[in-house]
C-alpha cells in the first residue's frame, strides 16, 4: 500500500507512468510494483525536469 501511496503523491506532482517494462530504478512503472516506497532514480529526474 505504501508504494501506491507513493505513486499517487507523484501523479500529484506531475509525473506519469514512464516505464513500459518492469524496470527497478522508478516507481512510476506502467505496471506492477518493485516493492520500494522511495522516490527512485527515474522519478527525481523527471521532477527535476519538471521543477527546475
């Protein structure tokens, strides 16, 4: 649940889901869960890209 949780603050943030494989550097995976509940690789780079 806390990974959902997780994922949902993101979309709130602006990010989509990015990866089309399950791939382990972002949470924001088009599918399944990686069981990580912090913001990973992937995810900051697209908030950097959004926030700058």
């Amino acid at each position: 649940m806390r990974e959902t949780v997780l994922l949902e603050v993101a979309h709130a943030f602006g990010l989509n889901h990015t990866q089309k494989f399950n791939e382990p550097y972002s949470v924001m995976r088009g599918f399944g869960f990686n069981n990580m509940y912090i913001l990973l690789t992937d995810d900051y780079n697209g908030l950097a890209t959004r926030y700058p």
